[in-house]
C-alpha cells in the first residue's frame, strides 16, 4: 500500500515539473510554440537590448501590409529605432529563433490589436511572452525592460483580451484608413514615446505625411494599402522632392 502512494506522488510531481501553464513567477520560461532545441533560457540567450528595439506584433492579413510594415520602415528610418517584423524573416528553420530574439531582446512591444488577433495561436504566443516579460517586476509593470504599446486597428476596444492587457492605455483612432490612422493616431503616440520633448515639433502632421510618400517612393513596388499608393499618386513634384529634402 505504501509502494502504490509513493508512485502516485512520485507521477504528480512529473506532471507539475513538466505542465506548460507554470506560474508567470517561477523562473523556467514554459515551452511554447516558439521553442527552439539550441535555446534552454530565451531571457538569458537573449538580452535586453541596450538601446531601443521594437516588437511589432500583429496579425498578417488584418494589418501587415497597411500598418506593420509601414510603421517598422518608419522607426528604422525616420525614428532611427531598431525595429523587428515578422516579414522581415527569410524561410527556413531558424525562423523561432529570429522570434525569440525579437521578442526577449525587445525594450518594446508594439502589438497591433485587431479584428483577427485573437484568432492566431502565433499572437496569443507573442502577446503572452511580452505580458510575462513585464510582469517579472510587479512594482513598475516594466519587467525584464520591456513596455507594451497596445493598438487598436478597426476596433473599439480589447474585450476579449486578457485582464492584464486591457489596463494598459491603447493607442486608437476612429479612421479606418491607413495613411490617415499613423498619420495622426500612431506615429504621433510613437514619436511622444521615442523622441526627447524638445525634439517633438520637428514630427508636425505635414513632416509625418512626407514620411508617408516617401514610404510610398521607396515601396512603389511592393504591395502597399491604396489609401497610401493614392495619396503619394497625388502629391506634386515639389512635395515629393520636399519628402526627400526633409528626410
């Protein structure tokens, strides 16, 4: 009889060692879809970056080509901020560990609320690693050094989302078009958290718009949203060559 109890001990504890919901304080990171076997402690692997680095999280047909990719051109180059985007990866194997280095070496989280999110178990992973991230050090809500930046993409609010992320203020605007919703809603929250506040009046609405076309110049090629493509199609000579000028 004593025999039969110790083997069920003894089979629980294999159960809590090994569960994939451990508690966001113990220190083993739980395995997720973004394991990586040359990787056994992603936050050791992968330190903070030194300067700033962006997470753009986002779900790909609501808002890689409209907002993600814009808006990670525009950290690289016009913020001059390191910035991280999925689409950026080249295929093969090491596609994890690109992830887990953009997700653990990130100061921030830049997470593109959408219709959709919730619908990719890739999101979820994402959005629960940056939440366990900042939740490391409960006094400041900053964690391993990283910062959420919530977006609200053609939604009204975060119903639906986890507790912790709907305390956080999100970046939103009541435009469903593009151009319009970083030219005045995101770009704006970014360059107020990136650029010193002696800086910010050089980022007026007509230097983000410039942005823009050029974003458009430089991807005409590419596939790029029609509220973008349309308003480079119509700016003059002058304000394309001002583009250049400004930036």
């Amino acid at each position: 009889m004593g025999c039969v109890q110790s083997k069920k001990k003894k089979k629980h504890s294999v159960n809590l060692k090994h569960s994939r919901y451990s508690s966001i304080s113990e220190e083993v990171e739980p395995k997720g879809i973004f394991s990586h076997p040359d990787v056994k402690d992603p936050v050791k692997r992968f330190p903070i970056s030194r300067t700033h680095m962006v997470f753009i999280s986002h779900r790909g047909p609501d808002a890689k080509i409209g907002i993600a990719q814009p808006t990670c051109w525009f950290l690289r180059n016009i913020l001059k901020i390191e910035a991280f985007v999925d689409s950026d990866m080249l295929p093969g194997n090491n596609q994890n560990l690109a992830l887990l280095e953009g997700l653990y070496s990130s100061t921030h989280g830049l997470m593109i609320l959408s219709k959709n999110f919730m619908n990719s178990k890739y999101c979820k992973e994402e959005m629960d690693i940056l939440l366990r991230r900042r939740d490391k050090n409960p006094a400041n809500k900053q964690g391993s050094g990283v910062k959420i930046i919530p977006v609200l993409w053609r939604i009204n609010s975060m119903e639906g989302y986890p507790k912790r992320m709907q305390e956080i203020i999100p970046v939103k605007g009541i435009t469903m078009n593009e151009k319009d919703f970083m030219v005045q809603h995101l770009w704006p929250a970014l360059v107020k958290e990136f650029v010193p506040e002696d800086k910010r009046h050089k980022y007026s609405t007509h230097v983000l718009e410039c942005a823009i076309r050029l974003y458009a110049m430089k991807n005409y090629q590419r596939e790029i949203p029609v509220s973008i493509r349309k308003f480079a199609d119509e700016a003059s000579l002058f304000s394309l060559l001002q583009c250049v000028y400004i930036f």
